[in-house]
C-alpha cells in the first residue's frame, strides 16, 4: 500500500473505533516505531475529516511531558493532539461515560492565550507575554487501542489519546502563580489518588508550551489567541470506572472538578 493509503485506512479504522466505542489493536504494526512523520498524518487526517464535519479547534493539548513516560516508550519528546470545542467541559458539569470507552483523567495547567505565537524558536518571554491567563483543568484521556496497550505512534496516530477536557473558572495570570512549584492533588470522595507540581511537566509547563509554540511553526499551524494549550500532567493519571466526582486541586490556581455519570 502507499503511504497515503496507509494513512487513510488507519484513520479510518480510528474513526469507527471512536464511533462504536470499540477499541482496536495497536496500528504500530502498520506504522514503524521510529516513523513519526507518518503517525502524525494519521492523527491530521481525523483532525481535518473533524473540520470537514463542522467541528471547531479550540486549542492542543500535550501529552508523553513526563521523562519517566518518555523513556517507557523509547522517545526523547512529548507528542500533541488536537482540542475540539465539542470535547470541552466546564467544571463539575455531568459527562457521560458512555462516550467513552476506557477513561482515565489527569490534572493539569491550562493556557489561554491572548497572541499569536508565530516566531520559528520562542522564548518564554514570548509564553509570558502571549498568555491570558491560566486555569486549572483535568484531562479525561481515552484510547481506542486495546488494553492502552500503546507505543508513541500508537498515541499520536490517536490523536494523543485524547477524549475531553474540564476547565476550572478561576483564571490567574502568570504574575500570580510559580508554574514550576504549584502543588497538585487529584482526589475523588476525599481520598488523594495522584499528587505531583508543576515540575513534573518538563521541568515547568512553559516549556511544555514552548515545545509546542516551536513545534506548530515549523508544520505551518501555529498557536493562535484564544487557543487553550492543556500544558501536561502534573501527576500520574488515574482510571476512571465509574460514575462519580473526580476533583483536581492545583496551588495557585484553586480547584476544577470532572464529573461522570451513568
């Protein structure tokens, strides 16, 4: 098969996956370990039949900013979906869970920009001065492969593993928080699942979102005001099994709560 034929049948195969809520097996047997060229065509592939349907980009999200997770699947950097406005939620507001088909969710900061981020290397004076604010937020990840079972082609091609995303309502500007330094607590019912800072992104998320500033650049897709940039897990992410109130406390920033129902 062509390359252009590979591409459109594993999209397609992601696609069905996402529309029956059955998972697939990992499409790495398809698609080299090392090609990301090809598992990023895959994930631009759905992302443009998304557009096509109607749907609106409302920002990225990056993914794989832990080092530990980085080395568990052989790459030396994070990975990035796409944010569609249908995959937004506001905090504590009901998420079925029938939309989904193997949940887990993680804490995270949250950018919203203000400025176009355009320059070919950013800096974080570019970050500082481009953001509006930032927000606490949590992640719900979801993965049409089986079992998670995912190496970074796999994650890529499946747009990052990405399913929605919960804002908090308390938007801080980045005068008013140490990024680095925040600590972060994920609980459900009062019991403390995951806890980790701001460090645990790269270092700081900014250069999280530096990384990605670059990165959509150099593809011809940059970073655009009022895009949200989901910067990263502060923490390890948790599985979600049932219905119920997952809530992310993040220093600085306050809380922001994922709620899931039958």
């Amino acid at each position: 098969m062509s390359d252009h034929t590979i591409v459109n049948t594993i999209a397609a195969r992601l696609r069905q996956a996402q529309a029956t809520r059955r998972t697939i097996a990992p499409v790495r047997g398809e698609i080299a370990l090392d090609d990301m060229a090809t598992a990023y065509a895959v994930q631009q592939a759905n992302v443009d039949a998304r557009v096509a349907a109607g749907e609106r980009i409302v920002g990225r999200k990056i993914g794989l900013t832990s080092l530990a997770v980085q080395k568990q699947l052989g790459v030396d950097q994070p990975d990035f979906g796409a944010l569609f406005a249908n995959m937004a939620y506001g905090d504590h507001q009901p998420m079925p869970l029938s939309n989904l088909i193997q949940p887990k969710v993680e804490a995270e900061i949250a950018l919203v920009l203000e400025r176009d981020l355009v320059h070919e290397k950013h800096t974080f004076a570019d970050l500082l001065r481009a953001t509006a604010y930032a927000v606490a937020a949590i992640e719900v990840v979801d993965s049409r492969i089986q079992d998670w079972d995912i190496r970074f082609v796999d994650t890529v091609a499946d747009n990052a593993s990405s399913a929605l995303f919960v804002l908090g309502s308390r938007p801080v500007p980045l005068t008013d928080i140490d990024l680095a330094a925040c600590a972060m607590t994920l609980s459900r019912d009062g019991e403390v699942l995951s806890r980790g800072n701001g460090s645990a992104c790269l270092g700081n998320p900014l250069n999280a979102a530096v990384w990605l500033a670059d990165r959509l650049v150099q593809l011809g897709t940059p970073l655009r005001a009022g895009d949200v940039v989901l910067t990263g897990a502060l923490g390890p992410m948790v599985a979600v099994t049932q219905p119920g109130s997952f809530t992310a406390h993040i220093e600085g920033l306050g809380s922001v709560r994922a709620t899931f129902t039958e």
